[in-house]
C-alpha cells in the first residue's frame, strides 16, 4: 500500500508511505530554493517518485493535510512568496471583521456566519478545482482522494514517529498559528491505542498568532523569523515583566471554564494591531522576552492541568509553536512529567507525516516509528565526487572524508 501525502500552502512538501513505514518526506522548498515555499510542490512529488523508482501508476492514494484549502494553495507561483491569509486579508475580509465587532454584528451575528461559511464554501470549491488540475497533470487524479484534519495531521505526526513503547497511555499537545479552525488541542490515547479529542482552541485565542503578529511588529517576517525573537528574548532585562504585566498578560489565558483550553480578550490575529496601540516605543528585547514569558508560563500551565486532570505523565508535542526550543526546554523540566517527545521540525512541514499516519490507522495499516529524519534527497559518493571535480571546489578547498565525520565536525564547532 503506498501513499502519498500533500501538505499545501506555505511549507509545501509531499510524504511517501509504503506498508505504513515512512521512505520519504521532501519539502518543495529544497527544491524551488524558496524558503517556506508555498508553491504547489509538483516538483518534490516528482522527485519523491523518482528517488523510489516509482510511478504515479504505483501510488495507491493520495492524502491532503488538511480539510480546509483555498485556491493559492494549488498554484505554481514560482519565485512568488504567498503570505498566510490570516496574516494579510483582503480588505473586503478586513471591513467584514470590523463591522462583526461593531454593532452590525451585535444585531446581526447570524449574517456574518452565513457569509464566512458561503466564502469558504466558494473558496473551497474553487480550490478543489486546481487541485484536480494539478493531480491530473501529474496523473494522480484517478487515486482516491482524502484530506486529514490539521490538527489531526499534528498530533499523529508527533505520537506515530516517536512513540516506541505501544500500551502506555499518553497525552498528545498541538499547538500553531491555525489549521482548520483550531490553533491547539489535547488528546488522550489509551493503552489499547484509542484516541479522543479532550479539548481543543478556536483560532482567536491562538498563542501562535501572537508569536506570529509580535514577530511582525518587531520588523520580522512571521512564520519564519520567530527563532530571531526567542533569542532575543534572552537579552531582555528584569524590565521585561513590567511589560509582560502590562501589554500581554491580559490578552490572553487559560480558559477558566475549561482548563485545557485558551482563551482570549481580543482576536489574535489582530494583535499587531493591539501592540501598535499599547507596546509603541517600548525596546525590542524587552517585547521578546515579555512574549516568550507569555509563551512559556501558559504552556507550561495548559500542560500542567492535562496531567492533573488525565493523571497521563507522558508526552507528545506538535505543531509549530513547539519549533521554540527555549519553551520546549521549560516542558522538560517539569516536575509533572516523567516524559516528553518533541517531533523535530514539527511545522507544517510535519503534517504530510501525520496525513499519512492517519490514513495508514484508518486502513489498519501496521505503522512503523521514524528511526531519523533523513528522509529527502540521496546522493552517491559518485555524485559528490563529480559534483566537486566539475566545480573544480579542490582548487579552493582541502577536501576530505574522515573516518568519522560525526566527530570531526564537533571538533570542527569546538575550535570555533
């Protein structure tokens, strides 16, 4: 059984799964050398296919990661940086949004949710349209099709490439910008590995929206910069907290009605919005380390009360808010859990990963865990000697191979 798994949008990249073991995941931007590329990755699916000596012929299903895409995402825009949408709508989106705040949505709210359900509705359609377009192309388009929900895709992304201990309960946490509606969950799977959905966040209360929009307003590019502010945040002086107190620490929080859930005073999304009101001429290092102090004390809490609740001390983490290294290092030394598992590179990149998973569990498929991520391109030792003979790199280069290049390369770093 082999299937091909699609993540679309911004960090595009295709999976292969063959008999529920994962032979390869390839991000179309090692190709387009455009980073995050949300150019509708044909190329990666090409390449994908070519490295296992397949054809479109021997591909049993196609997978999308995700349930809700919309029509850029199956565009070949090459050389082109699409934004994510909820970062930079429309203008006819953004007067929608001010007038369901104002009193026309006070009166009216049934209105504004009927024309949000029509447009995505519209939207969707239109999507599946060049979908098909491209899977046609590419002689896909008679394999059956299904899409796996975001948050889903997150979460068996995480537990399926690292669980390795099969009966022990655990808790799975997702948690990103958005996807499908949601920007985090919980979920319980028991020992005979059944999985429920304790809880879950609507996008408006989206921590990874704010890291996002704090990124903008810090003259960075969101969805790829926020490594730039976590560092930053370590310069920070004591002052930060005062600004912690007074800018982030009411916009947003656990939800008090249900502890495995957050909840906010504004939509997030809009939060450059909200700084642009409240945070204007404080320092840059300080607005870092007062959001990562955000980040790091309602994580650290929303996982504290799962633990609490389920009595599960074991732990799975995805989505891209968990990429922050300095939060997931704040998660491993809690007190509460006997384990915690981050998924590397647990993006949307990952979600093509967790498609696949999903799919191969609907098909009752026996899945195999990841034993490491070098899951792209190969290269021969034939290619690389080509590849430094025809660019002549010895004329400027001492080229070597040591006996063992894992510990060349630490001696390499250690002298600096």
């Amino acid at each position: 059984m082999k299937i091909l798994s699609i993540q679309l949008g911004h960090n595009a990249t295709v999976c292969l799964m063959e008999n529920g073991e994962i032979t390869m995941a390839l991000s179309q931007e090692k190709i387009d050398n455009i980073k995050n590329s949300a150019t509708f990755p044909r190329r990666a699916i090409e390449v994908v296919l070519n490295e296992r000596k397949l054809t479109s012929q021997d591909i049993d299903e196609v997978v999308i990661a995700g349930t809700m895409i919309v029509p850029q995402h199956c565009l070949e825009l090459q050389g082109s940086k699409i934004v994510s949408d909820h970062l930079n709508p429309p203008l006819i989106i953004r007067i929608g949004k001010r007038l369901e705040k104002g009193l026309f949505g006070m009166l009216l709210p049934g209105v504004f949710r009927f024309a949000r359900a029509r447009q995505h509705a519209r939207l969707h359609a239109e999507a599946l349209d060049y979908l098909h377009e491209r899977l046609r192309e590419l002689d896909l388009a008679n394999k059956p099709l299904r899409f796996i929900d975001h948050h889903l895709c997150h979460a068996r992304a995480a537990y399926h490439a690292l669980e390795r201990e099969a009966g022990r309960e655990a808790l799975v946490f997702t948690l990103d910008g958005m996807g499908d509606g949601l920007c985090a969950s919980v979920t319980r799977v028991g020992r005979s590995g059944e999985w429920q959905r304790i809880a879950e966040t609507p996008i408006r209360a989206s921590l990874g929206s704010i890291y996002a929009e704090t990124t903008r307003f810090l003259g960075m590019n969101p969805i790829e910069h926020e490594y730039k502010v976590m560092g930053l945040a370590a310069h920070s002086k004591r002052h930060h907290l005062n600004i912690y107190r007074r800018v982030f620490e009411r916009a947003i929080d656990i939800d008090p009605d249900n502890p495995l859930s957050f909840r906010s005073s504004l939509d997030t999304s809009e939060f450059y919005v909200y700084l642009a009101n409240h945070a204007v001429g404080e320092r840059f290092d300080n607005i870092a380390g007062a959001l990562q102090h955000l980040l790091e004390e309602r994580v650290t809490r929303w996982i504290a009360n799962a633990v609490k609740e389920t009595g599960i001390r074991r732990i799975f983490t995805g989505g891209g808010v968990f990429m922050n290294v300095k939060l997931n290092k704040r998660i491993q030394e809690m007190e509460e859990l006997e384990h915690a598992y981050f998924l590397p590179s647990c993006g949307d990149e990952s979600n093509p990963l967790g498609a696949a998973y999903a799919r191969a569990v609907e098909l009752d498929l026996p899945i195999k865990s990841l034993s490491d991520l070098y899951l792209g391109i190969g290269y021969t030792r034939a290619a690389l000697s080509t590849f430094i003979k025809e660019n002549r790199l010895a004329d400027q280069y001492l080229v070597t191979e040591p006996p063992d290049i894992e510990e060349m390369s630490a001696q390499l770093l250690a002298q600096g």
